[in-house]
C-alpha cells in the first residue's frame, strides 16, 4: 500500500502518472498536484482511458510551504515526486521536513534570479533529512539519473577504476517547428547557454557556452552526429562519487538550426533573466519567450525519430586497460503512442517511477539527501528493462 503524490503536471509529470498507474502493485494510489489544476484533470483523463486508474488531482502552489504542508496533511502520502520545476526543489524539501516524508526530484535545485547548476543548496538538507528520519533522492531522471546510475554500475561490476567518463545525450528526433525545446523552455535555455564545464585532473574546466564540439557515431543506424560540451549537473556528484574519476564530461548534440535560432534569440536579448521594463511593468525576457514556444507536451504527436543517451567509459580491471559504452535508445513514436508522451519526457519519466519504486519497495532506503550514484545500480538497472529503457553494453575496441 502505497501512496505516490506527483507534483508537476507538465510533459515529464503526465509520464510519471501513466507510468505509476502500471504498476498498481507498487503505486497503490496516486495523486497528481500542479499549479494548474485542469492539466492534471487531462493528465488524469488519459491515464483513466489507458490503464484504467482513477488518480486523484489537486491544484497546489509548491512555492508556497505551508500550502503544500496541508496538502499533505490531507492525502498522507508515502512519497512526494517533485517533478515541477527546479525553483521549488527548496520550498518542497522544506514540506518534506516539516510534514516527514520522503521526496525525489529530478533536476536540481536552481535560484530564478540565477543560473547556477549546484548541489550545494539541497546537499544542505543532509543532517535536517537524517534528523527527521527521511530520505531525499536528487535527480532520478535520465541525465541526470540514469546516467549516474550506468556509471555506478560499470564501476561495480566492469572495472576496478574508471578514469575517463563521457556522457554523451543524442536527440536524434525531429519535431517539425523552426524552434522548440523537448522540456522546459526556460530550464533548457537557462542551462544550454551557461558557460561549459568539465572535470580534469581535480579541477573544473571553464570553456565557452558551445565553444567545444566533436563527433561521435551513435549506434543503431543513428550514425555520427555533431556534440557540444556543456556543464551538467550529475558531473558534480560522480566527481565526488566514483572514485579514480580523472577526467569526465557531458556532451550533448543540437542541429544547426536549432544553435542559429538560440544565437539570434541570445543575440537581441530574449533569452536573459533579468527582469526588464515594459509597458509600465517588469517582465523577465525568457519567460516572455516561454509563452511564445510551443509547449514541450504538445510536440508528442509532432516528434518522429529516436533518443540515445550513454556512457563512454574507460578504465582498468585487472591492471588491463578497457573501454565501455552503455546506451539506451528510446523512439518518440512508440514513447507516444504508449503514454501520448515524446522521448524526452519519456526517459525522464520512466526513471522518475522507477526511482520511486526504489524507495518505496525499500531496495533504496536511508534517511538522508543521496544522489544516485551512492545505492546500488542492479535492481534499477534490471527495471530500466522492465519499464521501458532497455539498455545495451558494448565493449569498444
Ligand atoms: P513543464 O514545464 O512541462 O512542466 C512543469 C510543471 O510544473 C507545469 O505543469 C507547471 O505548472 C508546474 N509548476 C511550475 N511551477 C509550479 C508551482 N510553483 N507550483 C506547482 N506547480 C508548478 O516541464 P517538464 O515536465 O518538461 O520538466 C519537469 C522537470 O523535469 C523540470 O524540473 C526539468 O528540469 C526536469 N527534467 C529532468 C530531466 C532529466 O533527465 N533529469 C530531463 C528533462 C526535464 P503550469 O503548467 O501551471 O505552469
């Protein structure tokens, strides 16, 4: 018997309902809350017609503690799923701790006013969580989460060190628009024009926003494609995590078209996040520019095409040098036509629940804020082919 509350009712919250409903045994009751109280009615309306479970809904301002403190009080649930945005991870910790319920996210916490990808503010949290007796999983999404996850697997099973980690994230879909962004626009935007980063030798290395590219041929008929080094945040734990780590970095790919609309758009200023003056009042240039996009859950039906998101790993296991790569491929369409979600929400989604399902089967449990690197990778991995995101390992020459 448990009981699942689903904050977020966006294009990665509608799979996390479809996919909890499932698996009935696990979830045995769901409640889905976001700010707008008619998307979870929707979300709610296609999980019925598909899997035939009633979930319940709530209209909720996560920013707002107390607010959420009551909606808890109300439903009692077993685990709060934040997947809203990252600008409530702290709001949501602090219900957490003051009602005494465990809670996952899957992207880390961000201050609106600026853009900075850390761990430090929910890292915080460790001593208040262990106190209080619950657990904080961060970032069970794909990248990060899944990826933390095929890296704590390799190192437990394929080498005695790992030295050198890429985590390489493809989108090798097409949805059709001039311009838009698979998840959050703002999120996306806010993340893809920092400045790069990468870890070398215990130090962090600064590079240009873009400025680093290279080619990497994906597997699968996917062929090679063109990636670009950017900072991510699962960088930051396994640095710390996965001991022997000497280099590791993130690399993810866009097409030209996609860099030239984001360049213009930085270029005339519609991607800052400072408020600017307007007609008398302020508004902030991205979110302005986040109503103008097409939302990412309606580009479901548009997106045709396939997702792959790895691992090249490389190493030594028995004082032999070796390398590995760990993928998972995963197509729009079918993500589709399963849960009327694309892939990127998908992949994120599917690692959501099973993150979830971690915790409350009890295979993941400690009081504390854990990344997931730090439990044991074998029963997620075995989901991740149960659920959804078969994986592959090959042995690279
Ligand atoms: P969306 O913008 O589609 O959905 C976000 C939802 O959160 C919306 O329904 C929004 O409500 C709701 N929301 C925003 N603010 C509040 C609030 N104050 N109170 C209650 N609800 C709120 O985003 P996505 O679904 O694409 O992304 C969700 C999360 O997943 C993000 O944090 C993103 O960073 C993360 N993510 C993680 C990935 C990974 O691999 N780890 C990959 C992709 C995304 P409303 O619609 O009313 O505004």
């Amino acid at each position: 018997m448990s009981h699942v509350l689903i904050i977020g009712a966006g294009g990665v919250g509608s799979v996390v309902a479809h996919k909890c409903a499932q698996l009935p045994e696990v979830f045995t009751s769901i409640t889905l809350a976001s700010r707008t109280l008619s998307k979870c009615e929707a979300i709610a309306a296609s999980v019925k017609e598909r899997t035939g479970v009633e979930i319940a809904t709530a209209a909720l301002d996560a920013d707002k503690v107390l607010e959420t403190v009551a909606l808890l009080e109300r439903i009692k649930p077993d685990l709060l799923l934040n997947v809203a945005l990252p600008y409530q991870d702290l709001p949501l910790m602090d219900a957490c701790l003051e009602y005494g319920v465990d809670y996952l996210d899957t992207a880390n916490y961000e201050p609106p006013d600026v853009a900075k990808f850390e761990y430090k503010w929910q890292w915080a949290y460790r001593d208040r969580f262990k106190k209080r007796g619950i657990m904080a999983l961060l970032g069970s999404g794909f990248d990060p989460g899944v990826t933390n996850v095929f890296t704590a697997w390799a190192a437990k099973h394929h080498f005695d060190e790992i030295h050198l980690l890429d985590i390489i994230d493809c989108n090798a879909g097409d949805h059709g628009q001039a311009f838009a962004t698979n998840f959050n626009p703002e999120i996306n935007i806010r993340e893809i024009t920092q400045r790069g980063r990468y870890f070398e030798h215990g130090e962090w290395v600064k590079t240009d926003p873009l400025s680093w590219s290279m080619t990497f041929d994906f597997p699968e008929g996917i062929g090679p494609k063109k990636c670009y080094l950017m900072y991510h945040e699962e960088l930051e734990s396994l640095v710390q995590n996965i001991k022997g780590l000497k280099r590791a970095r993130f690399w993810m790919t866009f097409s030209e078209q996609y860099l030239t609309h984001l360049r213009v758009l930085e270029n005339v200023g519609m991607t800052r996040i400072d408020p600017v003056s307007f007609q008398g009042r302020e508004i902030v240039p991205i979110q302005f520019l986040k109503a103008v996009l097409p939302e990412p859950a309606s580009l479901g039906p548009l997106t045709k095409g396939r997702t792959c998101i790895g691992c090249l790993m490389r190493g030594i296991q028995d004082g032999k040098e070796k390398q590995l790569y760990i993928y998972n491929i995963c197509s729009h369409e079918e993500a589709y036509r399963e849960v009327g979600s694309q892939a990127i929400s998908y992949t994120t989604g599917v690692p959501a629940m099973i993150g979830a399902k971690m915790m409350l089967e009890g295979k993941w449990k400690q009081p504390g804020v854990w990344n997931m690197e730090e439990f044991d990778p074998d029963p997620f991995m075995e989901d991740l082919n149960r659920y959804g995101l078969p994986w592959t390992l090959v042995t690279m020459p």
